[in-house]
C-alpha cells in the first residue's frame, strides 16, 4: 500500500519532548521555585553532610523516602527537576537491585522544586515499622549507606 504524503499537516513536527519530572520525598516543608541542595543533614544512614541528593522517577520510591526521613514533620512529596547530571543510587542498584527497578538517582547538583504531589497513600504502617526496623539492624551490624562514604 503507498502512503500519500500530499494530506501531510503543515504543523507536523514530529514527536513533541517533555522533560521527565522526578520525585522527592523528605519532611521539610519547602515551595515551588525553591532548590532542594546537598551539604545539610542526611536523612538516612549516619545523618553525615550530605554529598548528594536523591530522587526518584517512582512515586513509590519517593513515598518510603518521606516515610523515612528523620523528623517529626509533615511526609511530603515533591516534584522535582534536577539542574545537573544525576546517577543511579549505589544503595538500591548494582547488586541489590540490578537494573535500578525503583528508578532511584542521586547528584551533587540541586534540584528544583516544580510542584508537590498532595492526593498520595502512605505504606501500610505494619510495612513502615518493618523497613525501619530492617535499617536499623544493617546499622547495628555495622552496614552502612553507600552514600555515607
């Protein structure tokens, strides 16, 4: 069958690109235009100066980062925009996870905060008290982030 290119749109621009938007789930209470920056606190492992920030392409990912984050604040969830190279997160690919199935990245670069997600469901609270209790034994036995070094 031939194609008949003479009823081609004149607006035909091909594919149009979006920029892939990320997620980050911490307890701080931040507004959009702000930047999310290393070189505070952690909210994971040894709680050192933070060398990178994290982000998700997950939802999922990103709710168990803000049930996790220390603090007793408001679990948030934020929509992000990273403004450098990202990489995988050491802590939940290569080995652990081959293929990085939580699209989990970290950069040293800030990201920008472009809108908060508010209508998300939390994990169970028997699976939260389950993970935290799992991070705290590797902490005992002395297993510490990838990202604390």
């Amino acid at each position: 069958m031939e194609k008949n290119n003479n009823n081609k749109k004149s607006n035909d621009q091909g594919a149009t690109p979006f920029a892939q938007t990320y997620f980050h789930g911490t307890r701080s209470d931040l507004n959009p235009g702000e930047f999310i920056k290393a070189g505070f606190n952690s909210n994971f492992g040894q709680r050192k100066n933070a060398k990178y920030i994290f982000l998700s392409a997950t939802l999922d990912a990103a709710i168990w980062g803000a049930e996790l984050a220390f603090g007793e604040q408001r679990e948030r969830i934020y929509l992000v925009e990273p403004t450098g190279p990202i990489e995988d997160d050491p802590d939940l690919t290569d080995k652990k996870f081959p293929g990085n199935p939580t699209k989990s990245y970290r950069s040293t670069h800030p990201f920008r905060i472009v809108g908060e997600v508010t209508g998300w469901q939390g994990h169970a609270p028997e699976q939260v008290k389950a993970m935290k209790e799992a991070l705290a034994g590797l902490k005992e036995q002395g297993i510490n982030s990838l990202n604390d070094e």
